[in-house]
C-alpha cells in the first residue's frame, strides 16, 4: 500500500490523493511514471521535470537508490545534459548516506560545482574546510573528491565546523526583504535552530571516513585554540551574516595562494553582504557562476 507520508509529499507537486490512489504500490507508480517520460520526451519541460521529480520522491520514499541513479543517466531524463556520470555516481549515494533528500534538483547542480571547484585547487598545499554540514551531504561529496585524488583517503586533513544545534540567532543583517522572488521561503529557514543535526548522525553518516576532525560550536569561539595551519579549500555554509563574516575573516588569512574560498549563500542577504564586504577590504572579484554560490580565490 502507499503510505500516508508519500501522500504528503507528493501533495508538494500537485498530485492529488485519487491519482496515487489508483495505484496498488509504489512500485506500480513508479512504472507509470517512469513510462511516461519515455513516452512524453517531445512534451512541454516543465511537464516532465513535474513527473521527474514526482518519480524520484517516489523511488527515495522506497529506499531505491540505484533507480534513482539509472533515472538521472536515462536518455529520456530531462536533466541528464546538466551533469557527467561520474558526478552521478558520487552524489546519489551520498544523498543515501546522509539520509538527505534528492529534491529540489537544483542542488544537483550546485554540488556538482562545488566537486568541480574543490578539484581546481588539486595540487594546491593545504588542508580542507566546512563550515557548516547540516546532515553532510555537502561535505560527503567533498569527501569522495578527495578520495579520487588520494586511493584510501580516510577523512585525515578535512575538517568540519557546526555548531550541531542549527542556525544562530538572525540579526537585523540578515532580514529578507519582500524584493526577493523567494522571500517567503527564505524566512521560514532564517531562523535560530534552522538546519539542526546531531554531531553523532553526521559522524555515523560520514562513517568511511573516520578520520575527519570534526569542531562543533559556534563560529568562532571554535575557531579559538586552533593550531595554525594553511588551507586550499574552504566551502562557508552559514547562511547568516556574521558566522559568514568570521568565516572569511579567519580563513583567507590562513588561505594558500590559489586556494578557494566557496560561499554556498550568496543568494541570503545576510551571507551576500559579508561576502560582498570581505571581497572589498581584501580587493577581490567574487566569481559568481550562477548556483547561488560564491567564489573566492587568493592571489597566487
């Protein structure tokens, strides 16, 4: 039977409960779906990226991860020219092992830039950053780029800061004003203990890599006491002003030439500004590829 929860999701694209009802499982449903858009490639895009993501809610509500994967890379998938096999084989299995979820695809795209910007920094001495993992999807992925560079990386020379207690306390910086197109669903998020997870779920989501140096706290007390090093990469996904702003401050100093700092926020007011006023003082020129990121990079 279709369970209660799938109603509930799929409500989000608006398919009502009698066309789901009809069929018996999620298996059925999943074939119809999948069906259609092999039937329906000449159909207007917005229509079948609907029946692409109401498919792949489907198959991760099942746990059907390898469906999913064989979905993103099928001739017929709407999306398939955005991305490259390997990336596909990277970031399905880390949205299994974060338990994250697969939508909204614009993700998709955003992390396969942030895979392809920490491997720009290949070769560049220094160790590797996350400020901010939520449930590690981001830092999964980050994870298994370096794992390409190195046969065996266990996690040694990556290190993340959260403070494993969501969001800090939004200040006046960091309003949304009503001029942003998603200015509603940016202040639902925007406020203290958004994006809460336990230090203990990312660890066991991140387990084959044992050896990564976790920091949780609030930026930057934990930053304090921290034994000198230098950095080739930093990925700042704080979403506010402030921890941004600390962020950038203490690790562009640290930051090896070449290297690269990447804000996940450059769409949250607050994160923009920080970015914007650091990029200034230090006479940089944000690169800003159109993901809702932004990227720094020190002066070799």
């Amino acid at each position: 039977m279709i369970a209660e929860e799938l109603f509930r999701r799929l409500a989000e694209f608006g398919v009502d409960r009698p066309s789901i009802a009809a069929y018996q499982d999620t298996a059925a449903l999943a074939q119809a779906l999948r069906q259609g858009l092999e039937r329906g490639v000449g159909q207007p895009l917005v229509q079948r990226m609907t029946v692409l993501c109401v498919l792949l809610c489907v198959l991760e509500f099942d746990g059907r991860y390898d469906e999913i994967y064989a979905v993103l890379r099928a001739p017929w998938c709407p999306v398939r020219d955005e991305s490259d096999e390997r990336f596909d084989r990277m970031y399905v299995p880390a949205v299994a092992a974060t338990q994250s979820r697969i939508l909204p695809l614009k993700r998709r795209v955003r992390f396969r830039n942030l895979a392809a910007l920490l491997s720009r920094t290949r070769g560049i001495a220094g160790e590797v950053v996350e400020c901010g993992c939520f449930q590690g999807l981001s830092s999964h992925i980050i994870c298994q780029v370096l794992s390409q560079e190195r046969p065996g990386f266990d996690g040694a020379g990556f290190h993340i800061f959260d403070s494993f207690a969501g969001l800090s306390e939004p200040t006046a910086k960091d309003a949304i004003p009503d001029s942003l197109r998603n200015a509603a669903g940016l202040r639902d998020m925007t406020v203290r203990g958004a994006f809460a997870a336990t230090l203990e779920s990312v660890q066991r989501h991140l387990a084959p890599f044992a050896r990564i140096s976790y920091h949780p706290g609030w930026i930057p007390e934990t930053f304090r006491g921290l034994p000198e090093a230098r950095y080739r990469f930093v990925h700042v996904d704080v979403d506010l002003y402030q921890p941004t702003h600390d962020a950038l401050e203490y690790f562009y100093h640290r930051l090896s030439p070449g290297g690269l700092i990447v804000s996940d926020d450059y769409t949250w007011p607050g994160a923009r500004q920080a970015i914007e006023e650091h990029a200034a003082l230090h006479d940089l020129q944000p690169e800003v590829p159109g993901t809702g990121q932004a990227v720094l990079r020190k002066p070799a």
